[in-house]
C-alpha cells in the first residue's frame, strides 16, 4: 500500500501492547516518529506536559523493539520522514 506509521509516545507505557505489535511487523522502510506534544507523554515523564524534545525515548523504544541501535532508529525515521515530506 505504501504507507507509513508513525508511533507516538504511549508505545512507552506499560500497556502499549497492540503498538509494539504494529512496531514488530511494520518493516523499518515505513515507521516514523511523532509527538502528540503536550499530550501523551512518554515515560519517564508520563504525566506531565510533553514536549518534543521527548520524542528520544519513543524512539529509543522502539530501537529497542527492533534490535537496532538508537542511532539507526534516528536515522532510519529521519530518512522516512524526509521521503514521506518529499524534502530529499
């Protein structure tokens, strides 16, 4: 189909099972990374106003998730945002 997802911060809360699933199937080539900021915080903040310097522990989650550096995540979704925007 061609699309992409975009995982937010709530895929570092406990209860994010139905996310880390869609983050385990959906190849690297088509995950982003987004903030709801200043809602959905993700942990270690949960609960206070999020801000979108914040966005580094979704992806060190899922990097985590995916077996790959934080590094790579980084880049990884950075090029897919750039391909997605079209500002390659």
């Amino acid at each position: 189909l061609g699309a992409y997802i975009s995982i937010a911060g709530p895929i570092t809360y406990k209860n994010a099972r139905k996310t880390i699933e869609v983050v385990d199937v959906v190849p690297l080539d088509r995950l982003m990374i987004e903030t709801d900021a200043p809602y959905l915080t993700p942990e270690p903040y949960r609960g206070k106003r999020n801000e979108p310097m914040f966005v580094k522990h979704t992806c060190q989650k899922m990097a985590m998730l995916k077996g790959i550096s934080y590094e790579e995540m980084a880049k990884i979704t950075l090029d897919n945002a750039k391909t997605f925007f079209k500002i390659i």
